[in-house]
C-alpha cells in the first residue's frame, strides 16, 4: 500500500486591525491605495504652487502695466488705476478717494476700449510705453512712462489721467 503523503492543515491568519482576514493581496491593495493618495495630494499642491505663483496681481512687463492702468480707468476702477501709479504720482493727491473722484471728473466713462501698445523704448529712468487710446472722442496716440518702484511696475507721469496743474486747469487735450 502506497501512503499519499499529507499536507499541513491550513492555519488561520491573525486577525486584521480591522477585523478582516489579511493576506498579501490585501495588505499591497490598501498600501496601493494610500500611495495613491499621497501622490494625488502632492500633484494637487504643486499644481496649486504653480498657479499661486504664476498669477500675481502685479503685471510683469511695462506693456501689462500700461493696458492693465488704463483698463482700470475704462472700467472705473480707480483704486487699481491709483496703485499701478508711482508714489510721486500719487503724492499729487489726497489719496486713492481724491484720485477716483478727481479720475471720474476727468474721464467719467470717456475711455471706450483696451489700448493698443505701439512701441516700447527702454531709457535710463524706465520705459516710455507708446499706445493708442480709444475714447469717445476717437483715437489718440499717448505715451506713458512707466517705472519699477519697490520691485513693481508703475505708471508715472501719465498723460492719460494726471493731476490737474494751475498750467492747464484740469483739462487734458485727447
């Protein structure tokens, strides 16, 4: 007679710290898992590193900085209009509450349309930013300068919209 030889009785595994059966499938599934999560959270924070960082406020180059000032004066946004300007720009106001009623006086809906930048020369103290203004008078050719103060772009010394002197009593002709 031939003996077949036996196989060790199955053994039961310890149990799970959830009370289910762990075996190596399970145990690789749930690790599987957790990486997978910790890797959609770490692309989601760089995805959002990226954004936060490539989305300033500021505008980056002399021609942003033009069309997003004169975009705030079309729009009557005074307050953005009055911080893309210069200190020494600002200082020929009362503050950004004199600079929005004195703005609407003198334009007050005037401007129709985005600028169009025409050149962009570089000079000692900053650029000279050419643009043509669309107003409800028409088009005309402006040039604004353009400075970096405290790392920023700022429109300084603007034609489009500047303080009123005792030269020209507060008019401007475009």
């Amino acid at each position: 007679m031939t003996t077949t030889p036996s196989l060790p009785a199955p053994q039961a595994s310890p149990p799970s710290p959830a009370g289910g059966p762990t075996t190596g499938t399970a145990v690789g599934a749930r690790k599987l898992w957790v990486l997978g999560g910790i890797g959609v959270v770490a692309v989601a924070a760089a995805v959002t590193t990226v954004v936060v960082v490539s989305s300033s406020d500021e505008p980056s180059t002399p021609e942003d900085t033009v069309v997003a000032y004169v975009d705030a004066l079309r729009s009557g946004d005074y307050g953005t209009a009055y911080g893309l300007t210069c200190a020494e720009q600002r200082g020929a106001y009362d503050g950004a509450a004199d600079y929005a009623r004195q703005s609407d006086q003198q334009l007050g809906g005037a401007l129709t349309g985005s600028p169009t930048v025409r050149d962009v020369e570089r000079g000692d103290g900053g650029w000279e930013v050419s643009i043509t203004l669309r107003s409800v008078f028409g088009e005309s050719d402006e040039s604004l300068d353009v400075i970096e103060e405290g790392g920023d772009l700022r429109v300084c010394d603007s034609s489009v919209n500047r303080a009123p002197s005792d030269e020209d009593n507060g008019t401007d002709d475009w």
